[in-house]
C-alpha cells in the first residue's frame, strides 16, 4: 500500500486519492449577509460578489482546473424583493460588460446553464453576446448557472424523454443526462460552498451524485485564490471510493 504524503496513512490500490479536482462548481453564498457586516446595501453586497468572481477563474486557470460552474442564480432567487431582483439583473449585465474582454483574452469559455426566458431581454442580449465572443476558447469552460434549479433542470429533461418519443426500456442514466440542460458539462469532482451553510440548494442535483463537498465559513466577497487554493488541497487530501470500500 501507498502513503498519503506528509500522513503517513496506508491507502490501499482501489481507494483512491485524486491528485486534482478537474471540474469544480461553487455555490456563491454569503453577499447578503457580507453587505450587513459591512454597513453597506445588499445590491452593493452583490457588486461585491462579482468583482470576486475574476480571480477565482484565473487561480483555476492556474491550477490547471478544466471546468468551474458557479450558481449565480437561482429559481428560487425570483422571490427575493422585487427590488433586489432588479438590482441582480443590473449587476449581471454590468459584470458581463466589465469582465468579457478579460475573459475572452485569457482563454475562458462562458456559457450559461438554466432557462433564459424569465431574463429582460436586453440581459439576453448580453449574455448571448458573450458566449459567442468566447465559443472558440478552450483554457478553461466557466458555466454560469442562471435561473438554474437542479429539480426543475430534471423535470424538464424527463419531458424531453416523453417528447422525443424515449422507448421505456431506452431510458437509462446516459439517455436522461443527453437531456440535461447543458449534457457538455462535466459532472464536478469538488462542489464548493461559501457562508457557513451546509446545504446545497438544488444545485446540480444530478451531476453532483459523486462529488466531494467542502464547506467554507467565508462569505463570497472574501472568497479569494487563497480559499480556492485551500478547497483544491482537502480535495487531494481525500480518498474516493465511489460507492465502493
């Protein structure tokens, strides 16, 4: 048997020990309660989280991360006051505009995950325009998660299933993932989440069936390379057995 290096701790052949998280997903939580320690208005809480978004990206870039998937918003978020609402769609079509060429010059796919229908038609407009400035990029594949709920993600695959015409005895695990929202996307080795919750939110239900959790009690603002840097490590750290001993 192997060591875990600087353990000491024996680890048999079929348990094994990941050197890096290839895929990680990140539920960014924690800009309200950011703005109320910080005397400042939620929408500000918000900018906030945004601006802590682009390093997060280039440390994945750096740690050679092929697929980061954020939860910006989720179906559940229309419920928050109308205000609030409006703040986020303003917030969403500012940090496209501010972060697009960057993103673009550094190699970084975007494309986002959930419906678009219920978007102003104006932040439609932003967020087609930077999915095909960066189509033909390839360093790293960021999905960002817009009105995006894992239930709701299922349901309407299941009903892709029954339109397409799905023969029962057809319908598996790869026949029902082909109708995911975006079936490109890689299931995540580690899924992140900041603000001391523990919970995941209806994030990825389907995906996420296998990955590693790492729970941070740092608000998202704070999130920074550091942090990234120090999820990355307790992933390498564990040993997945996928359902196995």
């Amino acid at each position: 048997m192997a060591s875990v290096p600087g353990t000491g701790t024996d680890v048999s052949p079929e348990e094994h020990l990941p050197e890096a998280a290839h895929a990680v997903a990140i539920i960014m939580d924690g800009s309200g309660r950011w703005a109320a320690e910080h005397g400042v208005s939620v929408a500000d809480g918000h900018r906030a989280g945004s601006r802590a978004l682009r390093p997060v990206v280039e440390t994945a870039i750096d740690l050679g991360i092929d697929s980061l998937a954020v939860y910006a918003f989720s179906t559940e978020n229309w419920t928050r006051p109308v205000e609030e609402v409006a703040a986020l769609m303003e917030i969403f079509g500012e940090t496209i505009e501010r972060e697009l060429e960057d993103l673009a010059a550094q190699g970084v796919r975007c494309r986002f995950v959930g419906r678009r229908d219920r978007a102003p038609d104006w932040l439609r407009t932003k967020m087609e325009a930077l999915e095909a400035a960066t189509a033909d990029k390839s360093k790293l594949q960021l999905w960002i998660a817009f009105d995006y709920g894992g239930r709701a993600e299922l349901v309407d695959a299941a009903r892709r299933l029954v339109e397409n015409g799905a023969d029962p005895d057809d319908v598996d695990e790869a026949a029902l993932a082909a109708c995911l929202y975006e079936p490109e996307m890689p299931d995540p080795d580690l899924v992140i989440r900041t603000s001391g919750e523990r919970r995941i939110s209806n994030f990825l239900l389907w995906q996420s069936a296998y990955a590693e959790y790492v729970f941070t009690d740092t608000f998202w603002p704070d999130f920074g390379p550091e942090e990234l840097r120090t999820a990355i490590e307790e992933y390498a750290s564990r040993r997945r057995r996928f359902g196995g001993r």
